[in-house]
C-alpha cells in the first residue's frame, strides 16, 4: 500500500535561526509495512516527552533505511535539540518490543549555541552539530574512552560526519552537577557528548548498524530517508 507525502522545508542547510517556517510541498513515496508512527508512539507511551511530529519524521526514516537493509538493528535513537540542554533530550527506542531502554542528557556543539542548540552544520571545523540520520558503526578507543563512530546519511546536513569526526562519546560536562553549576549541560565540538555513567551502556545497544535522528522542529530537515507512510 503506497501513500505519497507532500513536505518542503525551507532553511539555510547549515546555519539557519532559531525559528523557521515549514511549507508542504516536495514528493516522496514509502511503501508501508508493520506499525504506523502513530501506532508505534503510542505503544511506547512517550506523548509526555516527545514531540508527535519529530517521531514521525524518525520512525519513517528508520523504517525506510530498514527496507532498504541498512539497518541492522530494531533500534532508534532520537536526539531533540529543540529542548534545553537541561532536559534529557536524548531516547532510545527498541521498536521490536516497543520498550523505551534510555532517556538521558546529550550536549550539542559549542558553536551551535549556549543551553539550546540554534545553529547546525555539515562543514569541517564549524564546531556545530549536525542534524539528520546517522548510521552507528564501531567502536573504538580515544581520548574520550569507549567512543562510537557514526556515518551521516543525508548530504545536506551531516555528510562529512566521519570528516569532521563526529562520533558518539563520554564527557563529564555532561551530568546533573555541570547543570547545577552552570544552568546548562557543557558543549562538545559537533559531537553528540553523553553522561560517562551511560555513555558505555548507550554504545553497547546502539553500536553496529542502528538509526540516530537528530532534529529539531524549528529547523526541519528536508531528507529522502524521511517520508509518510501509509497508515497515520
């Protein structure tokens, strides 16, 4: 059953405002198949805490690059930049048994803004991060400890991931003590920085072929990996 959905985001690709205006327009096509988003959102209980509208653009996407077998695992993490660093602002999903596994802090890059992300980009050295999908790799030890690679799927917006060295990784600015003292979480150069005390339990259910999506609503992402499925 096939469903085409209408979207055209307009924005600057790397560096946009805080506000910004979504029109409907541009044409994509999704063969459907399991659980609607609206099914699946509901199942995981989270309308409390995540935005409808940024699920959905998740969920399609990670059931397309599903379809498409680039996914390997029935994993998605979301990232919302729309919301303080304050807020735990990062999920994981297992959209096998509908099960929320982690809600938890998640810093955003030093040039994309103080306590909310408002900048994003894909250029080398912006120090910003980046929306859009990512695909998880593997991992590997740096000078952040046990740190996760992650391939940026969409052209526009995080192509140059693994360029810029974007990657999943551990930080001590990212904690409830930092907040206390500081009114917000600290910031990475472009990385998505977690909570040490989560950090090597985030990699291990993410690593090796799941889906991230970072959004933000008021910076829609105009992908091909995102479209509407058939059963809303």
């Amino acid at each position: 059953m096939l469903l085409i959905g209408f979207f055209l985001c307009l924005f600057n690709p790397f560096q946009y405002p805080a506000k910004a205006d979504c029109v409907l327009d541009f044409e994509y096509v999704f063969v459907d198949s399991g659980y609607s988003a609206k099914e699946a959102y509901e199942k995981l209980n989270i309308s409390k805490e995540v935005d409808f509208a940024l699920f959905h653009k998740a969920y399609i996407g990670f059931k397309n690059l599903k379809d498409r077998a680039i996914v390997k695992k029935d994993i998605l993490t979301l990232i919302d930049y729309g919301k303080s660093s304050t807020e735990k602002r990062l999920w994981i999903f297992d959209l096998k048994n509908f099960k929320v596994l982690e809600n938890t802090w998640v810093a955003h890059g030093k040039n994309s803004g103080q306590d909310k992300a408002i900048h994003f980009s894909n250029k080398p050295n912006s120090l910003q991060s980046s929306l859009g999908f990512f695909l998880t790799k593997g991992t590997y030890y740096g000078k952040h400890g046990l740190s996760l690679r992650l391939e940026g799927l969409d052209s526009l917006y995080n192509s140059n991931a693994e360029k810029r060295a974007i990657v999943l990784h551990a930080a001590d600015y990212v904690s409830a003590a930092f907040i206390k003292l500081y009114g917000r979480l600290g910031r990475s150069f472009g990385c998505p920085a977690v909570s040490p005390k989560k950090s090597k339990r985030i990699i291990e259910l993410i690593k090796d072929g799941s889906v991230i999506f970072a959004g933000d609503l008021k910076c829609p992402v105009e992908s091909d990996i995102c479209t509407i499925g058939s059963r809303e």
